[in-house]
C-alpha cells in the first residue's frame, strides 16, 4: 500500500511539474509579451512579430489544462479515501478552470488570426482589426483572471484532504490552504480596486508560488509518508 501510494504521488509530482512549466510558460511569458493593456497597435504588433511564439503559447494553454485534469485525477485516486465529497469537489473546481484555461487559448489564437491575416484589415481598416485583436486579448487576459478563482479554491480542498490524510506534512496542507486564499485575494484586488493590485501582487502572490512548488517537490521528493496515519487507522480496521 505505502509503496503504491509512494509511486501515485510521484505520478503526481511529475503531471504538477508539468502543469507548472507548461503554465508558467504561457502565462508567465507568452502572455505578457504579447499583450499591452490599452494599446491595440502595440498588441497587434506584438502578434505580428511573435506569430511562432503565439502557436506556441496556445499549445502550451491546452497542455496545461490537460495535464491539470490528469494531475486531479491522480490525486483524486490517492486522497478519496479522506473525504469522496471533497475530493469530488476538488475535481470539479479544475475541470471548471481547465475549461477557462481553453477557451482563453481560443481568444488568444484568434487575435493572432486577426492580427496576422489581411482580410481583417481589409474589413475592418487597420485600426480597426488591431483594435479586435486587442480585443480577443483583453478577453484572454481577464479570463485567466477569472479563471484563478478557481485555481485558488482548488488548492483548499487539497490541503484540507492533504492535512488530513495522514499521507503528507502537516504544515502542507496549511500552506496549500493559504496559497489558494492568496489565489483569491489577488484576484478580488485585480477587479475591485485596480489601482493598487499591481502594488500588492509581487507580494501576495508569494505564498500561493511557495505552496505549490513545494507541494511538486513533496510529491517527487518525498512523495507520501511511510508513517501515516491514516495508513496506520487502516491497518487497525484490518486486523479488527
């Protein structure tokens, strides 16, 4: 059993580095550089020039998304036995944001249309089919915004089914907990008060980036403890 749930975990750590290079490369670095809040021509400009880079930031999304619903899923498998309820929950809040994730790569792939192909421009005029590409880009970039609801509140069910499982450190679960918190908060000052957000998100961003690396190093280093509890409560009903 310890052996198994050792090489589950590890399943685990790998689709969560995965999920964590493919993201981190489309919404770390393809996203900011193509999209300039406010200036279409600069965005449409932007898309031009990195036609290549765009493809790849698109195929990158879809990746993501993938391999986010094939770590839940794994991870549904090692933590149902805690809670079935929460667990479910827990897959429920990555497949809504999977689906986000997506349909952002849909925006973000039809601004490149848009921006690249002149029978926009012929429609539309060139202010006119840059001003759409920005458009589709705005679109994107809120959307992932949105869509970080849900990888916040992701992150609670886990770190609730992680502290209680037995399987994991303590302190793992309450760091997950609070990284999906921070998720939320991030998000709320994105859309509430604007003015301050860029202020406040180099810093409150931090302990949701701390929770989840170390929730991947965990998994691939350690994977699950040897002396669990809820293993051991198992062993008891057994030898009952």
């Amino acid at each position: 059993m310890i052996n198994s749930n050792k090489k589950t975990a590890r399943i685990a750590g790998i689709l969560y580095l995965l999920v964590g290079i493919f993201g981190g490369f489309a919404e770390g670095f393809v996203d900011p550089k193509m999209y300039v809040a406010g200036n279409a021509t600069a965005t449409a400009a932007n898309l031009l020039a990195n036609s290549n880079m765009v493809r790849m930031g698109v195929v990158s999304h879809l990746l993501d998304g993938t391999f986010f619903v094939f770590l839940a899923m794994v991870l549904y498998n090692l933590l149902k036995e805690v809670n079935k309820r929460v667990a479910r929950g827990m897959l429920i809040l990555v497949a809504l944001a999977t689906g986000i994730i997506c349909l952002n790569a849909v925006f973000q792939f039809e601004g490149l249309r848009v921006a690249t192909e002149n029978s926009y421009a012929a429609s539309f005029g060139k202010g006119g089919s840059d001003a759409l590409a920005l458009l589709l880009l705005d679109m994107q970039h809120y959307g992932t915004l949105i869509a970080q609801v849900f990888f916040g509140l992701w992150l609670i069910p886990l770190g609730y089914l992680c502290e209680k499982s037995g399987l994991f450190a303590k302190w793992l679960g309450a760091v997950l907990i609070l990284g999906g918190v921070c998720y939320i908060i991030d998000l709320l000052a994105a859309f509430l008060v604007p003015t301050i957000s860029q202020e406040i998100h180099g810093f409150v961003i931090i302990p949701s980036a701390v929770a989840e690396i170390s929730m991947v190093l965990y998994l691939l280093i350690v994977g699950v403890k040897t002396n669990s509890g809820l293993l051991g409560s198992r062993k008891v009903k057994m030898s009952v």
